[in-house]
C-alpha cells in the first residue's frame, strides 16, 4: 500500500477528468506532479503542485485551476477536506478510515510493506569498497562500504535486481610494493634485521603474513634474487589481503556477490577487445594532448599517444588510453572492466568512489555511454572524508595499520550497528563527523540510540501485553478497532508511517540511502512524542487496564511502527533492539 501513490492517482484522474470537460487541455504531461508531505502538517496530510504544474502549458491562473480541481478531489470519499493555498497548491486532509487501512495493510504484511515494484527488475551493479588490497579498510572504506550496501538494500527494497561488486586492484605496481613488504617481514620471521624504505608497507598486520609465508615456503626464498620468487609472493600476499578485508567485511555486515580482479583483464585479450570497440565507433585516435592546465609550456613534453575521443560523450578533454611505448594507462583497465559489465547486461551501473576520485566522473561516464551506445547509465557516488574525534579530541591513529585507524578498529569500538547507522547520517558528498563518544551515549542527540530505544520501547510493551494475556499477534492487531486512535498524536504517528513507501521510491530513484536513516530518525521522534504524551495522559497509554479492546488499537499502531523500524533498520543493515 502506497497510500502517496493512490492519492497522486486521483490527482492525475482529476485533472484527466477536467481535460474531458474542457477545463483543459489535451496532450498535457503530468510527470512533475507530486503529491507529498506539506511543510506544516497543520495545514493537511498532503500537498499537491498539480494545479501549479499544468497552468503554463494550459495558459490558465493556477489558482483557478486549483479552485476547479479542488471541488473533484473532495468529491473522493477518501478526502475529508482540501484547500487552496497561495497560488495554487492544495492542502489534502483525508478521511479517518485511510489511517485505519494504513495500520491494517501493515500488520497484513510486515516483510512486504514499503516494498515496491518502482525497480521493474532492473538490472543494476553497485560496486563499492573496491580498495587496494595492500592493507586493513580504514575508516574511509568504512563509510564506502556501508553507503554502497545500504544502497544495494534499498535498491533491492524498492524492486530493483541487484549485483553488489567488489573490484580487486591486484594488477598495478602497489601490488609489488606490497609483495616487497612482505618479503621483509618473510625475512624477519627468518630473524633478519629489516629497514622499511619509504613507499614500502611497515605496518604491523603484514607480520602475520610474513610467519605465513615461511611456515610455507620455509628458507626457500632467503639470499634469492627479487625475480625468483615476486610473482609468487605477490600472488601469496594479495591472497592474505583480501581474506583481511573479507573478514573486516563481514564484521561490518557487508556480503558480496562477486569479487572481480583487475589482474583477470591482462593477458586474456580483454583490454584490447574494450579499446577495438570504441576504435570500430570512431572513439580511437592517434594524438598529441595539450599541456595540463597549470603547466608552462616548457615544462610539457608532447608526445604521441592514443587517444579516447571521451569529449564525444560528456568529458572535457580527451584521455589516452595507450602510452607511447605501447603499455596501457591507468584509464584502460577501467574501460575494461566496464566494458565486462556491460556486457553483462547490466541496465545500470553505480560506482562508490572516495572522494579523492572526483576526477575519475567524467571520463568514466563516458566510456560507459560510448561502450554501451547511451543505453547504460553510470551514476559515481563520491563519498566525502570522515572526521573522526575521542573525548572531543581528533583521534588519527592505529599501531595495527601504522598509519589510520582501521574498519575493525570502529567496529571493535562501537559495534556495526553504531558504526553503519551512524555512517548514514549525512548524504554521501557531505563530510561526517565520527566522534567515538557521542556514538555511545544514551541520548536524543545520538540517533542509533534514539531508534533503537524507540523499536526497545515497543518490545517492551508487546512484552507486558503477552503478560496480561493480552492478544498481540498480527492478525488479531490488524482486526481491531483502529478507528478509535483519533488523538492528533496518533494520528501523526500514523500519517508518519503512511510515508514510508514513498521514501523508498523516492530515496532508491536518487540513490540516497541517508534518506532511511533521517526518516527513521523523525519516525521515532513521533513514536516518543506520543509515549511522552501518555505519561501526562491516561488515555494515550498502550496498555489499558481491563480494557483489550482498546489496548489491541494502541498496540496495532506501535507494532506497525516497530515493523517499519525494522524495515528501514534491514535496509541500513543495523539489527532492531528488542531491550536496552
């Protein structure tokens, strides 16, 4: 149930009715109408720009407009009262029996409600994380991993046929740097004194690694040249890393469906079989770029390279894609591996980016639009910095990695669900505040607390109903006397839940998963709003002493709002308290 999308229907049908009377005209578009929550909840339950979106074509006051399609939505009996305001919006306040069926279409199906078919089974690949596999996640990879997840959840919430993807960068030099490193601890195991040369790799989870390695190969590899055993030991230590990072992974709650190697593209023709594909679309060309901006011309050396006419699809500038020696550029692997995915028959493909790769959105929106001739898109999430702070004070530090605090750090501190709630509390391109502290405080101001106790205080009440012999399954909720909740408090409570739906079509069309996590957040502001109110008056209590009936009621619109915490929760992957 979609109550938004029923009462846009009728909006849409209204002013298809006015086209038939020759109030308007024909041929009018309607995609811009909304029907959404209004500003101030005093003024109705929902607000329409209908009115204001088809005066211009119509050439007509969207007042009287309004004032015309105001008379046929009243004339709905799911619509108690609708006004004109300002120009021409409309305020809907709809009949008490909507709230009613709300509440019961909850309790009729708790796994499915929100759920929606907006996706149509498309088919879309999030590939998220995707970090170099030379060390532990650090926090950075945290807020990618868990925006990336809760991304791929909500577009599987809302209909969508989704492939989460991990993307291994094992083919470049760090993978070398990172075999080296290795060695040296290889070494140390064997009781050699080592010096970690800058651009190696001293942190203290490669020493694990390094005992790994001799319990394997034993002194087989001591007093040898570097080409006898690179490979090997390259091949040995990206194999440690990623089992580091699936472990680190899976702490945080993050599965994914495939883990795709960057190593897989070279040698096996695929590479070349990207580049032949825009060279047969007349993408490919041989030529000399301009000096980087910045650059005097001195300093330049210009050289002949080919070239991706990436400006034909949206870029500024072409990219090269070959050196002059013949070895391909960084850019190449990644047309590649896109080229894959769209070979996969992916309809869509959204990449999370930290934010050091703003400058990776251009060129690769446009070799996603050049090798799938505009039929795929590509969306980059670029996730900003995380600031993170311990008793007020910048905390930057950890002896495991040397350098950053790591992923199993946060998790170790706070938990996941702290960590991934908390991760989502801003949109994606705005910095994040992480203080250790405030995460762990009992409090309104800390928002996993406040949901959480909100979804606790309900447990607890369902708990004592069970006590008192009280019915609390669903069925039995969703049969009873609904319309007795006539309270503004319950009913605001209720209006609150009815949005749902829509903000799972409208967060999974933006890619926004933040907007669960700010939902949830005033959904449980409602939810205490009238535990708080009940303290002060009897009647608004849960449970009503000797009275089943109208304690059932109260109970139903509680236990709905426990089911759509624990949806939103599912999707952020945060599990629901049931105590604290």
């Amino acid at each position: 149930m979609n109550l938004f999308a029923e009462i846009r229907n009728l909006v849409v049908a209204s002013l298809q009715n006015m086209q038939a009377q020759g109030d308007l005209p024909v041929g009018l578009i309607f995609d811009a109408v909304t029907v959404e929550p209004p500003r101030d909840l005093a003024h109705g339950n929902m607000a329409t720009n209908a009115a204001m979106v088809v005066a211009k074509p119509s050439q007509k006051k969207p007042r009287d407009i309004a004032e015309r399609l105001a008379v046929l939505l009243a004339a709905d009996d799911r619509i108690e009262s609708v006004d004109v305001a300002g120009p021409g919006f409309l305020n809907l306040r709809l009949a008490p029996k909507i709230w009613s069926g709300v509440l019961a279409a909850i309790l009729a199906d708790t796994k499915g409600y929100g759920r929606s078919g907006t996706g149509l089974g498309i088919k879309v690949n999030v590939e998220y994380v995707s970090a170099n596999p030379t060390g532990p996640l650090h926090v950075g990879h945290t807020r990618g991993a868990v925006f990336g997840d809760a991304l791929a959840s909500l577009l599987d919430f809302a209909g969508y046929d989704v492939t989460r993807e991990y993307y291994i960068n094992d083919g470049g030099a760090q993978v070398d740097v990172l075999a080296r490193s290795v060695y040296l601890r290889y070494l140390e195991a064997h009781g050699q004194e080592v010096a970690f040369e800058d651009g190696t790799y001293p942190g203290d989870y490669l020493i694990e690694v390094g005992q790994a390695l001799k319990a394997q190969v034993g002194d087989a590899y001591i007093g040898v040249d570097e080409h006898v055993w690179l490979l090997e030991v390259r091949e040995f230590s990206t194999n440690a890393m990623m089992d580091l990072i699936r472990t680190d992974l899976l702490s945080l709650g993050v599965k994914m469906d495939v883990f795709y190697s960057e190593k897989s593209l070279y040698g096996t023709g695929q590479i070349e079989a990207a580049i032949e594909d825009l060279n047969n679309k007349g993408l490919i060309y041989q030529g000399i770029l301009e000096p980087p901006k910045g650059k005097k011309p001195d300093d330049w050396e210009p050289r002949q390279q080919t070239l991706f006419k990436s400006t034909d699809h949206g870029d500024d500038v072409d990219r090269p894609v070959q050196k002059s020696d013949g070895s391909w550029t960084y850019f190449a692997p990644d047309i590649a591996y896109h080229y894959d995915k769209v070979s996969r028959g992916f309809d869509q493909l959204i990449d999370v980016f930290g934010a050091d790769h703003g400058g990776y959105v251009k060129r690769m929106k446009a070799a996603v639009s050049a090798l799938s001739g505009g039929k795929t898109t590509l969306d980059i999430k670029l996730t900003q910095l995380v600031r993170l702070y311990k008793n007020g004070v910048p905390f930057k530090m950890s002896k495991r990695a040397g350098t950053f605090v790591t992923l199993s750090d946060v998790v170790e501190q706070v938990g996941a669900d702290a960590a991934r709630f908390v991760m989502l509390t801003r949109k994606n391109d705005a910095p994040l505040d992480f203080d250790f502290d405030k995460v762990l405080e009992q409090t309104k101001e800390n928002p996993v607390f406040y949901v959480q106790y909100a979804h606790a205080r309900i447990s607890s009440v369902l708990r004592k109903a069970v006590l008192l012999d009280i019915a609390v399954d669903d069925g039995t909720l969703a049969a009873a006397h609904l319309a007795s909740l006539t309270d503004i408090a319950e009913l605001t409570l209720i209006g609150k839940l009815a949005e749902f739906p829509r903000l799972i079509e409208t967060a999974a069309r933006a890619n926004e998963p933040h907007r669960i996590a700010f939902y949830l957040y005033d959904l449980a502001s409602e939810l205490h709003a009238l535990w708080n109110k009940g303290n002060d008056k009897p009647s608004l209590r849960f449970l009503q002493e000797g009275n089943h009936a109208t304690s059932q009621a109260k109970i139903a619109l509680i236990r709905a709002t426990a089911v759509v915490i624990s949806s939103g929760l599912g999707i952020l992957g945060v599990t629901p308290a049931q105590e604290m």
